[in-house]
C-alpha cells in the first residue's frame, strides 16, 4: 500500500515515522518549502543568530532512506480523488492508496490596499524567513500588524538586531481576546520597556507605495502615516485549503474530519493545523493550530491507517509560548473573560513580570484551570488536579508539587496562599516542600475521577 503525505511539518512528518514503526508501506512525504522537515517554531532563533537551520532538523539528511520514507519536493496543484492522484505543478503526477493532507496554515490576509507591495510579509514559512532577511540590511523601520504569538516573535526578531519596530494592534490590550485583562496589562508593560512602539485600538487602513513598488510606509485607522521599509502581517492564520476548494472534499474553515481524522472521502485523512473537528472534545476547539495537536493527530492517524482505528483525544488544552522575556503556560480552562459561576485567584509579584491565577467552581471549589506568567509549573501535576477535580484548598496546601525545577527557580506558594486567605478569611498554610519523590507518588496515585 502506498501512502502519500502532502506537508512535511511536525503532523505530516509524526504520521510518515509511526506508519513506518507499525508497518511496511510505501510512504512519501512531500513539500514543495523544504528539503528536510524542521522546527517551524524556530524560525526566529534562525535570525536572531543562536541557531543555523540545519541545527532546527531533528533528523540528519540519512534518516530519510535508512527508514525508507521517500522525499519529494514539489506543489501539489491539483487531486483527483475518484482516480487517486496527485497533479504537479511540473505536469508530473503520483498515484496514492491512503492520502493524508497535512497542509498545514497560511497567514490571514484581509485586502489591505498595498498587501501585494514588495517589503510586506507574515512569518510563518522558511520562504518568510528568508524573505524577511532578505529585507533587514538597512531596514529603519518596521510595522508589525497584529497582536499575535507570530507578532511578538517578528518584533523580538527586529528588535535583536536593533531595528525600530511599531506595533499596530487593534484591541484595546495586547492579546486581550485570549489573555485576562491583568495579564494582557502585563505584557502591555512588557513590550513597552523595551522599547517598541505599541499602538494599542490602533488598525490599518493603508500600505503606502514608493512609486516603485515597494512599501514604504503605512496610514492607520486615525489617518497617521508611519515611515517603514518593512511591514509584518501576523494577523493571525488560517487553515491552508485554497486549493482544495471546489472539489468533493468537504471544507468549512478546515477540512471536516471525523473523530478518527478521516474525511468524507474514502482514504483520505486529515491532520494539523488544516483540520477542522465535526465533533471537538469538550473544552476543545474545532481548529487548534499548536504544535502539540499536529503531533497527537499524526500519531493518532498512523495507527488508524495501520488497522489499529484510535479515536484523536488531546486531553486538557494546554499550551506554552513567550513573550519576549516572560514565558507564558495555561493548563485547562482560563479564558479572557471570567465564565459565570468561576472564580480567579490571581496573584502577581511586585516587579510585574511574574503572575500566577488558578480559576476554579464556585459550586464545588474544583480547580479548572491554571495561567502562569514567568512562573513554570509541571504539566503533568495540574493537568492531575484538573482531570481529578481537585479542590482549590488541597490545590493550595500542596501548590510545591507543581514547583518545576525548584533547585534553579524561585517558588511562589506562599504568596499565592496569602492572596487566597485575605481573599477569602481562610487561614489555609502551605504544606512542607515536595520533592520530586513525592511528585512521582503523587503522579502514580490512583484518584477515582
């Protein structure tokens, strides 16, 4: 059997080194961005000079034949399905038995006059990377246009080799459709002091033309023109499905796929961030473009297509990421706007770079939800509480076990204890610090949900 991979990021690439653990098949990956898969969540550390691009492949250039995964590299124009083939933009076509479409995001873009305009770009592809680099030498200024995880990425890229960047973000707080407002606040502060230019309900209306084709500044919402050589879109991404539309795949914003990843059509699977769930899990949304997902998914589908049918469950959301210098962690539920019938414990230390917040039921004192601000905890431990519905209280007093790496890192349990007893009039104490024995007899615990 003959299995083809169209997108070798980290959903396609986990499903091509599974199948190939669970079985003989035929498999071949292709992309037209890249030889070899990579690390797309490095790109900026590609620029900012701590790593090469060879360093962000996981795997050396052999892995590929020793493990009998074929490479090739060209764009896919054009499937049809009823005859299981594959169009090349070359005139070549591949004939498939199973297909699984990994064709990952593309970045949003809304028909702003001037988007076309040489110098104007979003970051998500090696072509971006390359491109972006292309038009740093020299560059005075940079407009980044959206408040995104890609936006602050772009900014911290501009800003390591200490060109100008001015942000246009149109929400009234950085990333304040996901963050609660005093995180929002935070990283308002964060990005200030050092030093970008943060425009804050502030949106474009225009990328100017030099009069040869090329940007040379913006226009806003508020009709000021900011001088740049460079504008980043990183409003935000979507499912990357253009060419799939007008076929008999059925699309919504994503693929529609069933709770096995599958399609409406016979062998053909969907997986990452192209993916639109029919059923999302509770808690779940029906698109999720993270790293983590695309890797379950690929998994998941190997052992589907290899007569083992498993069904995509992610579990608990969580995700991580970084804001400049403040790294940021949310295990469960914790969303911009406190649902009815939840209450926050929200605590944050007097240099306003470090927060932590614990929502949970007003009901039964379960926790729900964990939102961590330059503080890490273990993933294992408070994804436990939340499965297990923990109370707040127990939560608490044993707070240590959560610690990630208390040797190096500063812990913040009896300040966060504090907050809750002058909150509530209780007079709750923090339990003795945990080791990590402690944490592994607590992670093999049997708790009855």
């Amino acid at each position: 059997m003959h299995i083809a991979i169209i997108g070798n990021g980290i959903s396609g690439i986990t499903a091509a080194r599974f199948i190939r653990k669970l079985s003989d098949h035929r498999i071949t990956v292709i992309s037209a961005e890249t030889d070899y898969f990579f690390s797309r969540t490095a790109l900026m550390y590609i620029y900012m000079g701590h790593m090469r691009f060879t360093d962000t492949q996981p795997y050396e250039p052999w892995f590929w034949e020793k493990n009998r995964i074929d490479l090739r590299k060209g764009w896919v124009e054009k499937i049809d399905f009823e005859q299981k083939a594959l169009a090349f933009s070359d005139g070549s076509r591949l004939n498939y038995d199973k297909l699984i479409l990994a064709t990952g995001s593309a970045p949003n873009m809304f028909g702003w006059p001037g988007q076309d305009l040489e110098g104007v770009r979003g970051l998500y592809s090696y072509q971006d990377l390359e491109y972006m680099e292309a038009h740093s030498d020299g560059l005075k200024r940079a407009v980044i246009v959206g408040g995104g995880l890609i936006g602050i990425e772009m900014a911290e890229m501009f800003h390591s080799r200490h060109i100008p960047v001015t942000f246009l973000v149109r929400e009234d707080n950085y990333w304040d459709m996901v963050l609660p407002p005093e995180e929002s606040e935070m990283i308002n502060r964060h990005i200030r002091e050092h030093g970008l230019d943060l425009r804050l309900s502030t949106e474009l209306k225009e990328i100017v033309d030099d009069g040869h084709g090329r940007v040379c500044a913006v226009i806003t919402n508020e009709g000021e023109r900011i001088d740049c050589g460079y504008v980043g879109l990183t409003a935000g991404v979507h499912p990357n499905i253009n060419f799939l539309k007008g076929g008999p795949l059925e699309l919504g914003r994503g693929i529609l796929v069933d709770e096995h990843l599958q399609t409406n059509l016979p062998d053909v699977y969907a997986i990452g961030d192209c993916v639109q769930l029919r059923n999302p899990r509770s808690g779940r949304r029906p698109i999720e473009a993270v790293w983590y997902t695309g890797r379950m998914m690929g998994e998941t589908v190997a052992h589907t297509i290899c007569g083992n049918p498993q069904v995509y469950d992610p579990g608990i959301w969580f995700n991580s990421a970084k804001f400049l210098d403040i790294e940021y962690q949310i295990y469960g539920d914790v969303p911009a706007k406190l649902p009815e019938g939840i209450q926050s414990l929200y605590w944050e230390h007097p240099n306003g770079r470090k927060a932590i917040r614990i929502n949970y039921r007003e009901d039964n004192t379960a926790v729900t939800g964990f939102h961590l601000m330059g503080v890490r905890y273990r993933h294992e431990v408070c994804e436990k509480w939340i499965a297990t519905q923990t109370s707040v209280e127990t939560v608490l007093q044993d707070l240590g076990l959560a610690n990630f790496d208390p040797e190096f890192f500063r812990e913040y349990e009896e300040e966060v204890v504090r907050t809750y007893n002058q909150q509530s009039g209780r007079q709750l104490q923090v339990r003795q610090k945990r080791g990590l024995s402690a944490v592994l007899r607590f992670l093999n615990k049997q708790t009855a949900l």
